[in-house]
C-alpha cells in the first residue's frame, strides 16, 4: 500500500515538474508573425503573412492591422486565406508525429493517442503535411509528409504496442525525412518514458534539431519517470514545448495546444502613396493590439511607376496644382527643364548661318533701306556659345563636321553642325526624363529617349533632305520649259538658267544658283550642273546635262531638245502619280500594320505598366521583342516592295 502510494506521489511530481517545463516552452514559443513573400507592383504591394501559436480567442480577420512604412501609415487589407486552398508562393509546412509504441504503452494508450493525432491532423491547416513515425526497438516510417488526412488515418490504424523505446533513433530518422523538404518543420513526440534502446546519442539528436532549425514538442503520456531534462533538451533548440498529460483529456488538450503552431494564413494588400515612389525602406505590420499584438517588419523596394490613391477634396485655400514628387523626380525635371532652355535658346539665339552668302545680302540690303539705323545684333548666351563650341570642336576632331554640314545644307536646315548636334543630345535627354517621368524603367527610359532624340532628328533630316529632292525633282520641267524659251528668244544657256535663279522657286533655284556661283570661279557649266544631279539625286538632270554636253560638241538645237525632255518628264511624272494613287491602299495598311503594335505598346506602358512589365524584365520577354523587331523589319521590307513601282 505504502509503495503504490509512493508510486502515484511519484507520478504527481514528475507531472508538475513536467507542467512547469510546459510553462517555460510556451514562453519561448509564443505568439509570432512572419512575412513569408512580397509582391510589389505600382501602387500596391501584397504581403504574404504567416502566423503561429495564437492565443485562443484571437481572431486574424478581425482583429486590427496597422501597416507604417517610412514613417506613416499607409491604407491595408488583411485576407484570411481559405484553409483547403495553399497560395503557390507560399513555403510548403510539415509536421512529423512521432509516437511511442513501446511495451509500456498499452493497448488503450495507443487508442488514445491514435485519436489525438487524428484530432491534431484535421486542426491543421490543409495546406500542412502531416506523416507519423512509430518507435519501439527501432523507429519506423509509417506514413511520409502528406496533407491527405485519409491515408495518414489508415496509416495510424495499424499501430500496435511492443519493445523498448528508440526515441533518438526516431528523431535521426525524422530529421532525415524532412531534409529537403523547405518550409516550416515541426515534430510532435508522444512518449511515456525516456529512451531505452536507440544507437543515437541524445547530444546527437539535440545536435540534428538544431542544425535543421527543426522545433520539437513533446508530450510526456501517463506515469513518466523523474528524468525529464532529456525531454528539455530535445525541445530547446527550435524553441518547443513539454507538455505534460496523465490522461486521455489532458492528452487531447495538449495536442490541441501544439496545433497552434501552425494556424492562420493571410494576404496583406497595401496601398502605396506616390512619395513612397522608388524607393526601399523598412515595411511594419501589426496585427491586433496590447499585449496580444503581433508585429513583424521586412525591407520593401516600392516600384517607381506608382499611382496614388484618391486624395481627400481639398480644403477651401490649398494648393492643389504642386504634384507631391520625390527628390530624384524633382531632379529629373530640373533636367528636363535644363534641355528645353538649351534647345531653346539654340533655336532663337544660335541659329543663324553668320558666313551664309544670303546673310551678308540681308545685311546690306537692310543698311540700304534704313541707313541711318544701327543694325540690331542678336545676343547671344554665353553657356549656348560655350557648350557649341565644345560640341564643334569634338565634331571637327572626329571628322564628322564636313559630313553633317552637308547633309544640313540638303536639307535647308540653317544650323551650323555643332548646333545641330547639341540640340540633338538636348531632344534625347528631354525625351529619356519624359518617359522615365511616366513611369518607365530608367533602363528602357535612356534607350528610347536615345532613339526618340537621336535617331529621330536624323530621320527629321533624311525626310527633309528626300522631300527637298522630290519638289526639285517635280519643279525640273517648269524649269527646263523657262531655260527651252529663254534660247528660243535668243538668250544664251548661262542666261537663261540666270532667268531660272531670279524667278526664286525653291529649290531648284537655290540649286542652279550654286551652279552659276561656280562657274564664276573658273569651274565649267556642265560640271558645276552635274554636281547639282548629283546632290538632288536627279537621273532627269543628269540626262540634261549630257544632252547639254553633246549639243556644245556636235552642235543641234538645244531648245527642241529640252522641250522634248520636258514632255517626256510631264508624261511620266503623270504615270507616276497614277501608280501612287493605286498603290495608297497598299501602302496605307502597311503604315497602319507597322504602326499599330508600336502604338499599343506605347499605351500599354504609360496606362498599364505593370502589365508590360514581364516583358522588359524577363528573358523570354526580351526573346519576344528580338523577334517582333525582325519580324517587322522584313514586313516592313516585304511591303516596301510590294508597293514600290518604278516609272
């Protein structure tokens, strides 16, 4: 009598040692909350949160959320995400259930906990795997990690008691189960006494919990023996809990308990203001207040292309126009503002030819009209003067000035080339900060501002230079039939191309008069006349030209020979007309078929950016726009010809 009383003062020790070892791993383990994933887009930002051992009676969905990030608080909703449904980005969670099959446990013990475990796996969000280790004399895996609550219920059916107890063999075996396996790990072991027969040492055990950041909770069952520093040491290293239950109630409530380890899952959706555009600070979220409150924080780089929330309407004297702009908006434009001045004042104080011909004629025909004026002299700036100088001085050492001097003078553009080029690099600088104000990627910002600024002023030059050509091109028989009656009357060639120059049609009589200007440099009239086919790219003129040539040799009536050449001009001049009229269709849905892409991508990204964004970030984003380009090339190609005719 005395020794069984003994036995159950025992027992009623080892419990309240065991309660107290319980009190201790609660603390350690308490509430908690982590972000498990951050998905940033403009003017959002969704949270991934994971919570654990919640207290009972709080509830995620309802309870309070407070979101700051440098250092306001931003507008939030909180989603509990739906128990039978995982997020895809969400980390995959297991628990391991390793339970104590040995002699000691009958066959109602085993019930019990059979029932407890099942209790504990449905608890569990669906999302958590769940699989069960028995140990006896050796441990054994009875069911691996699975979130099918039905084969883990078959599984636990055929447990039965017998043997020693191999405790730390069976925490090798679940570290190696769950290696690999990523996530939230987690063991639950249901034991009525300490280990017996494992060929792993307990130091070993505690060493693979540790290093696999594994937490384990253990529940001592029934009459346990004194030696309970065993059980501490396997639950320190993660953080786990020792809880006691003498019988099968408290054995539920303990398993209950350890459940809340893994609880609810939700989506924090944040709205991000426009002064938080572009940039990377510290993110808080607390949910619930007092002491029951969970806060968790983590680093978020918010997207530049940001839009705002509805503001409040405003109060009756506020300014409203100023846009609330971060400091590197507000540098960006004081770089955009910087461009358009240059350019402006390229445009207005630099662009005049001062050793243009047309110039000093200028001049000297105002001073004969007002000769007791004084001549107004444009003032000039000096950091425009300054910066084309320099822009002069890099041209003409490269070689490039004679070039872009020419092709100017093609194209009747009355810039000198270091003007020309430095309003070309003040467009593409002007061009990259608008897209980039927009919302763009700097990256793509800087190449399409390039392509806008640079090569589109050089396609502005190639259209003037092909359009200056065509009215010469379309002026040529007018001007052959005035040369064709001016030697009729009796005027010699010279004289009658002189008659061209003072009827002042541009360009041809622009052209013709560089023609005579050389001639009266010593340079023959034919050759002088070839240079200017030869910079109109005119066939028509060339054949002038040798027609002009045979008749200063063999002799013959140029005038009949011109009037000729002009017929033969007008006739195919009509026909060419003609084919341009059938071939607009042709062309026009080539226009519309090139421009129709470009234009919807260009909408896209300024109405929609996030949804573009895929297609400049990833690699088979930029595979597709590779491929787009050179498909459109050839289009582009392939159409050309089909509409181009030549008369």
């Amino acid at each position: 009598m005395n020794r069984r009383l003994l036995g159950r003062l025992a027992s009623v020790t080892a419990a309240a040692v065991l309660a107290g070892a319980a009190s201790a791993g609660a603390a350690v383990a308490g509430p908690s909350a982590q972000i498990d994933d951050v998905t940033v887009s403009p003017g959002r930002v969704e949270l991934s949160l994971t919570t654990s051992n919640l207290p009972e009676g709080f509830s995620l969905g309802s309870a309070p959320l407070r979101v700051e990030a440098g250092g306001q608080e931003l507008s939030a909703e909180l989603t509990v995400t739906d128990r039978t449904t995982r997020a895809p980005e969400a980390a995959q969670r297991s628990a391991l259930l390793l339970l104590d099959t040995s002699g000691s446990m009958s066959d109602g013990d085993i019930a019990a906990a059979r029932a407890a475990a099942l209790d504990y796996a449905r608890s569990l969000p669906a999302d958590v795997a769940v699989g069960v280790i028995t140990f006896a004399d050796r441990p054994k895996l009875v069911v691996a990690p699975t979130t099918d609550r039905a084969e883990l219920a078959a599984g636990l059916s055929g447990v039965r008691p017998g043997g020693n107890t191999a405790l730390y063999d069976a925490v090798r075996l679940a570290v190696s189960t769950l290696d690999g396996e990523g996530g939230k790990q987690r063991l639950v072991v249901l034991s009525d006494g300490v280990d017996t027969a494992s060929s792993t040492s307990l130091g070993r055990a505690v060493t693979l919990l540790d290093s696999h950041g594994i937490a384990a909770d253990i529940v001592a069952f029934g009459e346990v023996s004194d030696d309970t520093s065993a059980f501490r040491q396997l639950a320190a290293p993660g953080g786990g809990r020792v809880l006691a239950a003498t019988d099968v109630a408290e054995l539920s409530d303990a398993f209950t308990a350890i459940a809340r380890s893994f609880t609810e899952h939700a989506v924090i959706t944040v709205q991000v203001p426009g002064t938080l555009a572009g940039t990377s600070v510290p993110l808080t979220v607390t949910v619930g207040t007092g002491a029951a409150a969970l806060s968790t924080s983590t680093k978020v780089a918010f997207a530049r292309a940001v839009l705002p929330p509805a503001a409040d309407p405003p109060e009756t004297g506020a300014i409203t126009w100023l846009p609330q702009l971060s400091w590197q908006m507000w540098l960006l434009a004081g770089f955009i503002f910087g461009g358009i001045l240059l350019s402006a004042l390229l445009l207005l104080g630099l662009g005049r030819r001062d050793d243009s011909r047309k110039d000093v004629v200028d001049q000297i025909a105002r001073y004969a009209e007002h000769r007791n004026a004084a001549p107004e002299k444009p003032a000039e700036n000096p950091f425009a003067r300054t910066a084309v100088t320099w822009t002069d001085e890099v041209l003409r050492s490269r070689g490039w000035d004679e070039k872009v001097a020419e092709r100017l003078d093609l194209a009747s553009i009355r810039m000198k080339p270091g003007e020309w080029t430095l309003l070309r690099i003040c467009t593409a600088v002007v061009a990259a900060g608008v897209l980039m104000l927009v919302g763009l990627n700097v990256l793509i910002a800087i190449l399409l501002g390039a392509i806008l600024g640079w090569v589109g002023t050089a396609l502005l030059v190639s259209v003037r230079i092909s359009r200056r050509r065509a009215a010469f091109a379309d002026q040529l028989p007018d001007v052959l039939q005035l040369v064709a009656g001016s030697l009729q009357s009796g005027f010699s060639l010279a004289q009658a191309l002189d008659a061209v120059v003072r009827d002042g049609t541009e360009p041809a009589a622009g052209e013709i008069s560089r023609a005579l200007a050389e001639t009266r440099i010593g340079v023959g009239l034919e050759d002088a006349l070839d240079k200017v086919a030869l910079r109109m790219a005119s066939d028509d003129m060339k054949w002038i030209v040798m027609a002009i040539r045979i008749q200063r040799e063999v002799g013959g009536n140029l005038a009949e020979v011109l009037l000729t050449t002009v017929s033969t001009m007008r006739e195919r001049a009509q026909v060419r007309r003609q084919v341009r009229a059938l071939s607009a269709e042709g062309r026009l849905s080539a226009y519309v078929l090139l421009g129709l892409p470009i234009g919807l991508a260009g909408f896209f990204l300024v109405a929609r950016g996030d949804y573009m964004t895929p297609l400049y970030t990833t690699t088979f984003g930029w595979a597709i726009i590779a491929c787009s380009v050179l498909f459109m090339i050839v289009g582009a190609f392939w159409m050309s010809r089909l509409v181009k005719v030549e008369v």
